[in-house]
C-alpha cells in the first residue's frame, strides 16, 4: 500500500498592503510571503475502503469535511476520477488561524503528497492551479520559498528571501482572530501607511535585514491591534530585547521578530514564555513542501 510523509511548513508575511476588493468578496493584495522552518507532518497512507480519514493530535482543527485536507483530497479525487480511500494523520505543530496560512499549507502538502502516491505526474506549477481553488495562499505554500504575493494572493514572483542566518522570532497570543473581521475592519480609503515592496524586495537582494526590518508594514494589523492590546504588548517586549523589527504576520494575531543575534532572541523567548505559551525560534526556509525519508 502506497503511503507517504511530508513537511508542511508555515509562512509569514514581510508585509501586506491591500489596494482593492474584488466583486467576489476577495480582496486585492500586495504582500511578501516568507516559508519558514516551522511545520506541521502529514503521514499520507492508501486505505482498502473508499473512505477519507482525518487524524490528528490536535484537538483545534475539525476531522470531517470542513478540514481543508479532507477538502483537496476531494477535490483531486473528483478532478481524476479516483475513488480510493486515504487516511491522513496531521501532526499539527503550527500554531492554528494564526495568520502563519497552516490549513493552506497542509492543502498544499496534500495536492503534492497525493500526486506521488497515485502518480498523476502533475507538476508544480499545474498544482498551484489546482490548489488554488482550495484557498488563495495555497499555490505559494506549494512552492515556498519568498516571493510578492499580488492579484488574491496568487500571482507569484518569486524573490530572494530572508537568508537562513536571520532569527525570527514567533509569538502567537492565546486569543482568537477571524480573517474575515479583520479584512471587513480595514478601511480601503483611508489607510495611511503602506509598505513599498519594491524597496523590501530590493533590501532582501542586499541582504540588509536591518532596512528589511524597519520597513516591514502590514495594513491589516491597526484592525487587529485595536482589537487585542497584546499585538502590540508582543511587538513592544521584542523590540525591548533588540528586535530588529517587528510585525503581525497576516491578519494576525501571530508577531514576530527579526533578530541577527541569536543571544538577544533567547533572552525575547525567555520574556515572551512567561505570558505566553506558543513562542518559536525559527529560521526561513527555501521550501514550503518536503518529502520526508
Ligand atoms: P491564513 O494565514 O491562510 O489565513 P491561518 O493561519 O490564519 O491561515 P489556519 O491555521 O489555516 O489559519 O486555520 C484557519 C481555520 O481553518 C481554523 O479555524 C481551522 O479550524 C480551519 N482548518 C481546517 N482545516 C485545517 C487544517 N488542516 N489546519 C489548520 N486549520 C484548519
């Protein structure tokens, strides 16, 4: 029986303008996506019975149909007329609706994973079209790496991201963020700073993570910080520990921090632990899906 194991990894945002919304809900973004090291497993396997079978050791994240795994298998099922089984197990370690685009990436793992096991011969770039009607950030999390995220999230340019000596620092609140709110909180008309991604890219080329730091904007986390003091309480406790900067990571309600001396992102852990539970010391990655073994 066929049966495989992935790296499912998260994503932050380098920043997030947001310059329109569509007529179908969907809203126009800018925004620089990062993979980072920080990923859930999925453990793939064939069944005998013609079931879809969700698993996992997280307790925050359905196992029926409203899992977006149990959706992309579905979905390519459909597309290829396949009827057999397959039982999933998710190790769930990133952080859930945290802005970090976990679900997307598990979707992602799935459409890769699935095109090994039954051998559809898809290549990456025919999965990213596939994936995309499971939710806007999956064909990047397909391919990881960095790029500049445009149209609902799903033209990619591929860019040269943070290298792996940066330290990011992840803290995720133990507090509740609805995507929609927030999006629905911004208001289009009146939004006073943007990041200049052309600037960013450019800075991530010359490798200065410092000017990378400090010119990290995300529009949507005004929206949330007015909900949650803790966005910033967050940003304020890294910064205090030599931050390079600091950000929520999509629409929240996950900061972090970038920081090019590992001593300094230590002692932030250190501070951060004592309030909060989901602290993460995480470097990038050039992957977003990883075969294991
Ligand atoms: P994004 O950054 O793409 O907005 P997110 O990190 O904010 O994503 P997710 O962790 O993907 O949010 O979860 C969003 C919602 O999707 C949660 O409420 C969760 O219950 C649901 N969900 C369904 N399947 C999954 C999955 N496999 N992993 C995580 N969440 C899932």
């Amino acid at each position: 029986m066929n049966s495989i194991e992935l790296k499912s990894r998260a994503k932050i945002n380098l920043s997030i303008d947001v310059l329109g919304k569509r007529q179908d809900g969907y809203h126009l973004v800018e925004m620089i996506m990062q993979t980072i090291d920080l990923s859930d497993v999925l453990r793939i396997k064939e069944s005998d019975t013609e079931d879809i079978v969700i698993k996992s050791n997280s307790g925050d994240i359905p196992l029926d149909d409203n899992n977006i795994v149990y959706k992309a298998i579905t979905l390519l099922r459909e597309k290829f007329n396949i009827n057999k089984g397959i039982e999933v197990f998710i190790e769930k370690n990133i952080p859930v609706a945290a802005g970090m685009a976990g679900g997307s990436s598990n979707a992602a793992a799935v459409l890769v994973g699935l095109n090994k096991v039954w051998d559809l011969g898809l290549s990456e770039k025919e999965l990213q079209e596939i994936g995309l009607a499971l939710g806007a950030d999956v064909p990047f999390c397909i391919s990881g790496g960095a790029a500049l995220a445009q149209g609902i999230g799903e033209e990619l340019t591929y860019i040269k991201g943070l290298s792996e000596d940066v330290i990011i620092l992840i803290c995720k609140p133990n507090l509740f963020v609805s995507t929609k709110d927030v999006y629905g909180g911004l208001d289009l008309n009146n939004i006073d700073n943007r990041p200049d991604n052309r600037y960013l890219i450019e800075c991530l080329k010359n490798k200065d993570i410092k000017a990378v730091a400090e010119n990290m904007v995300n529009v949507l986390e005004g929206v949330t910080s007015n909900m949650h003091s803790e966005i910033s309480e967050i940003e304020k406790m890294m910064i205090d520990n030599n931050a390079l900067g600091a950000m929520m990571s999509g629409s929240g309600p996950t900061v972090f921090g970038l920081f090019n001396n590992k001593e300094d992102a230590l002692n932030a852990k250190k501070e951060l632990m004592k309030k909060y539970e989901q602290v993460y010391l995480v470097n990038s990655s050039e992957r977003g899906i990883e075969v294991n073994g």
